[in-house]
C-alpha cells in the first residue's frame, strides 16, 4: 500500500527532528569544550606573579643584605640611585625560580650599563649575583665604555652569546624584555624579536662558556633554580612591569 499524504509529511517531519536534535548536539558539544578550556586559561592567567607591585619594594632585597639599599621606587618603576648616601648593590628577589618566563621594561641613562641576572645562588661565599647567575646585558649600545664586543651589548647573555639582531631602543627610553628559562633552554626577546637561544650544556653552551671568562669560575650557571636579580653597575636605571610566570 502507497503511504497516504499524512504518513508522508510525518516521515519528513522525523527525519527533519533527527537533523535538528544532531545539531544541537554538535552545538552543545562545541559549547561545552570551550567550557572545558576556560580553567586552562585561567590558570595560564593565574600563574602570572607580579614580582613588583609598582608602589614598593616588597618582595625584594640587596644582595646579601636583609633590606633594600640603594633603590626607590620612582613613578611606578624600581629605581637605582647609584648615588645614594647609604650605599646600593644588585637588587633581587625574595623568591627563587627554576622555569618561568619573565616579562619587564627597563630605561637605561646615557652611557649606562645594567643587567638582569636569573640563576642567582645567595651565599656568602658568592660576594656578587654573577658569580653563579647568567646575565642578560643591559646596555646604552651607542655610548657605554662596555660597548666593544658584540656579546657584551644590550640583550646579549653576557660575554656568551651576541644578540642576533640590534633591536636595543636609545638611552631614556623603554625596552621590552621576555626572558624564557625552561629545563635548561634559555631563550630571550628584546622588543618582540628573539635575539638568543641557547640550552645549558649542549655543545654550543660549553663552546660559548669555555671562550668567556666563567669559563673557571666554579658556581657560574651551576644552580637550576634561583633568585632574579637586578644589577648595580653605577649608573641610573629603571625596571617596572615585572612579572612572572612559572612553567
């Protein structure tokens, strides 16, 4: 028997309702893996520290020392007073790092010289952070007296590795800094471009250090996790915006 005209527009009308319920399951499924993924964002998010509140100098001390001596905290960024009565020394954090990615801004005077200094062992038996930490070079390329070679200026992991491209700003202004340190690989940006890569221990590594003048030195880039340190060199200089995040 030919199905009658009802039994036919009612086949259509099921065959319409199993399509409609497969997309609204499709669009709930969609929904609810983009639900699933919003805890990972947060908690991507939520592991970024401020390592500076930019009001303070909590969460920092000089080296060595249980305060902080030498640095002020001037128009939302820290900054060294080389000049000041009660003396200074390289600034560093309270808390030690293994694997993170460091994020600031640094402003250098003319003919200034600085550094941001990670892996920082803090003993007496170490009298500064670079004796054990790895620097990356902060620096007035066009002016400083340390301006000769080319892994000594701005962005360079110091007396190691050159940056690959100058993309240091003039003196007074601001430069942008993301530091990555993850199980050994060493990776740094200067303004947005990445200027070095390189892994503790790999041949290159022992390469770079056997030319540099740690090549002796018993505790440099000998201790995984540490303090980050801001450097004294004797001249004016502002960090703000530090943040950090562990990986």
């Amino acid at each position: 028997m030919k199905p009658t005209g009802a039994a036919t527009t009612n086949q259509s009308y099921l065959n319409g309702g199993s399509a409609t319920i497969k997309n609204n399951y499709n669009f709930m499924k969609k929904i609810m893996l983009g639900l699933m993924a919003i805890p990972a964002f947060c908690l991507s998010v939520s592991a970024q520290t401020k390592l500076f509140d930019g009001k303070t100098t909590t969460g920092w001390h000089t080296y060595l020392k249980k305060d902080v001596v030498g640095w002020k905290v001037v128009d939302g960024a820290l900054q060294l007073d080389p000049k000041a009565a009660e003396g200074h020394g390289d600034l560093v954090t309270d808390g030690e790092y293994e694997n993170y990615e460091l994020t600031l801004e640094w402003n250098i005077t003319k003919e200034g010289n600085s550094g941001i200094i990670f892996g920082v062992h803090e003993d007496p038996q170490f009298g500064a952070t670079y004796l054990t930490g790895m620097e990356m070079q902060v620096l007035d390329n066009k002016d400083a007296e340390d301006n000769k070679k080319a892994n000594h200026l701005a962005g360079s992991l110091y007396d190691m590795i050159a940056p690959s491209k100058d993309v240091c700003k003039p003196a007074g202004e601001w430069n942008k800094v993301k530091l990555r340190k993850k199980d050994g690989q060493i990776t740094f940006w200067l303004n947005g471009t990445q200027i070095v890569d390189v892994k503790i221990g790999s041949d290159e590594w022992n390469k770079v250090l056997a030319d540099s003048k740690f090549k002796n030195w018993k505790g440099f880039a000998q201790y995984p996790k540490g303090h980050i340190a801001l450097q004294d060199h004797g001249h004016l200089v502002s960090y703000r915006n530090i943040k950090l995040k562990e990986l």
